[in-house]
C-alpha cells in the first residue's frame, strides 16, 4: 500500500471514530434513562421502552462501525436509527434537530463507502 492510500485508511478510520464517539454520546443518555432524553420521547409520543431500544442500537452501531468486520452491520444500525431520527425531526418541525441528522447521514454514507486498507 502507498503513502496516499494509507492516509486514505486513516482518515476514513479517524472519521469512524469520531462518529463513533458522537453516537455513544447519544446512547449512552437514553441508556441512562436520563430526563432530557426521556422527556424528548415522551414529547413526542414515544412509549418509554423505546429509549433502551434506541440507545442500544446506537451503542451497538458505534462499536461496530469501529470494526472492519462488523462495519456494514453498524452502518445498517445506524442508518435505521438517523432514519427515525430524520422522520421525527422532520415531524416537529426540528430543524436545527434535523440538520444534525442529516449531517449524521452525510458523515456515516462517508464511513459506509471509504476506502479501506486490505488488512
């Protein structure tokens, strides 16, 4: 592998790391039951166990995409839970709420399709 493909690599690594980081600050709150989470759900008509839900695949997703192996499981965890994320914001009228969903979405298709090193 070349030098311009090895920091191809590593920014694409760097970059999963940092959304990796972002979804475990997200997950961890509604794993947490904590009550700006809980209110929000419950804003929107949520039923409560759906927090768990959400925050554990957020906590899976982040540790998967961390991996090469596991990285397209995490993707499809992710992308399904910036879905709803999109679809709820998009509901309320949260538009501030919405374009940090769809910089999710831009960030993580970026993760989905970067180049990887072979090993």
């Amino acid at each position: 592998m070349n030098s311009r493909q090895s920091w191809i690599a590593l920014a694409g690594g760097l970059l999963s790391v940092l959304l990796s980081v972002a979804f475990v600050s997200s997950g961890l709150p509604k794993l947490m039951n904590e009550e700006v989470a809980a209110i929000e759900f419950a804003v929107w008509g949520f039923p409560h166990w759906l927090l768990y839900v959400v925050g554990g695949t957020e906590l899976l997703g982040a540790l998967a995409i961390l991996h090469r192996r596991t990285l397209r499981w995490g993707v499809l965890l992710l992308a399904c839970v910036i879905c709803g994320g999109i679809a709820t914001h998009l509901n309320f009228g949260e538009w501030e709420a919405l374009q940090q969903s769809l910089a999710f979405a831009v960030i993580l298709a970026a993760v989905a399709w970067w180049p990887r090193s072979p090993s």
